[in-house]
C-alpha cells in the first residue's frame, strides 16, 4: 500500500473516531475508544485471551500510542484486560480459581445490596426493575445470548444504584463485568445466563418487600456458579479491526 494510501486511512479513522466522539456530549476520541472496547469484551465479540494489538488500536481509532495505552490502562484498572510485559494487552482470561472468587465475593456483597434495596426503593425503582426484566425476557426468546449477558449484569446492576450506595455499586460493578467474562469462558452456550424465570422471582421478592429476598439473590448467583464448567480453556484469536472499526 502507498504512502499516500495509508495517509488517507489513517486520516479516515481519525474523522470517523471524532465524528462517534461528538455523538456523545462531552466524548473525547480516548472516551470512545474506551467504550467501544469495554462494550466489545461484556458483550464478547472480544473474547476472554484475545489479544489487543497497539497498532491495530491505533488505526481503528485514529489515537496515538500513548492514547491507547491510557485505554488500556483504565481498562487494566478495572480487570478487564491484563498488560503482559513486552507483550501488549490481552483481554483478561480469568482461571478457575478466579471464578470461584468473583461469586464467593458476589454471594457477599450482593445480599446486603438487596436488603438495602427492599428497605430503601421506590415505587419508581421497583417500576424500572420490572422493565427491565421485560427486556430479558424478550431478548431470551429471541436467544441472543451475547445481549442476555449484558442484560443479566445490568439487572444485578439496576438493583444496587436503586439501594443507594456508591461505594456498593463501585464494586459490584467490576465484579459484573468480571463475571460476565466468566460466563462467557466457562458457561455452555446452550445454557441460559441468567435465567429470566429466577431475575422474576427475584423481583417478586423485591416487591413484596420480603425478608427472604436476600436468599433469593443468593440461590440465584449459587445457580450460576453451578452452570459453569470450570475446566481452563485455549486463549481464541479474533480480527480486531471486524470488531472494533466502525461499521461499513
């Protein structure tokens, strides 16, 4: 390819990342990139060991090496990619131990943040609650495992901004994500994520303001944790620029 051809590729990236920048008020090209990424890994069309190649990042998003590393920084922050010295980034591929740990921790959290919810919700949060599970349910017929996923972990999500702890909320948040990349490895494809029939029992417990809500959430995330089959997998390759360029 041309000096002059790849110019005017690399300048196009760059258009079209300032261009999906703007459609977010307030968006900066690394405030795109970082979406983009972070939505591609929950929703997996970047799988857990998929390699995040710097280059490739910088053409997709007409960003400069130091931009992208500050991406895959905040990302590495949060544990959703891993930075391997001289060796780039990978999407983090979490191990069997780590699993067990990631619902160890949500069966701790995630009881006192149902039981704040049921003292502390709305009628208007338990009204965006049940939305929600509308979604799920849709989406669960339509077997679009890739949305179930994210739909799940903003369920789990939803129910803790409504109990009204940031702190709580920070925290389940990086453990969603986290799990989702644990589903994603370790859960069979045919099997449900989250089965909305339980999301619906959860939230007839929320309803009625029951004390046993808790016990609810926590047979729920011990339902999930059984549905995974902890084995370690082979890392997958994957094309970034299909996953990460702007549409055609």
């Amino acid at each position: 390819m041309s000096k002059t051809a790849t110019s005017g590729r690399k300048t196009a990236k760059r258009a079209a990342a300032k261009e999906a920048a703007a459609a977010v008020p307030g968006a900066s090209a690394i405030d795109v990139a970082y979406e983009r990424i972070y939505a591609a890994i929950i929703d997996h069309s970047l799988p857990p060991g998929a390699r995040l190649v710097e280059n490739r990042l910088c053409e997709i998003f007409g960003l400069g090496r130091t931009r992208v590393r500050q991406v895959l920084q905040k990302l590495a922050s949060e544990r959703l990619v891993t930075l391997l010295p001289n060796r780039g980034a990978i999407v983090t591929l979490p191990t069997v131990q780590e699993a067990l740990d990631i619902f160890e921790a949500r069966r701790l959290l995630e009881p006192a943040i149902v039981a704040r919810f049921v003292e502390k919700a709305s009628r208007a949060d338990l009204q965006r609650i049940r939305d929600h599970l509308q979604k799920e349910k849709a989406v669960a017929k339509r077997n679009d495992r890739r949305v179930a996923i994210r739909l799940s972990g903003e369920f789990h999500l939803i129910i803790a901004e409504c109990a009204g702890n940031a702190t709580l909320l920070e925290l389940l948040r990086e453990l969603v994500s986290r799990s989702s990349l644990i589903i994603a490895v370790y859960q069979e494809a045919a099997t449900t994520c989250c089965p909305p029939d339980e999301h619906q029992d959860l939230v007839s417990a929320l309803e009625k303001r029951s004390p046993d809500a808790a016990q609810h959430m926590l047979h729920h995330l011990d339902h999930v944790l059984a549905d995974l089959r902890l084995q370690e997998p082979p890392a997958p390759g994957v094309d970034l620029l299909a996953v990460l360029g702007e549409p055609a």
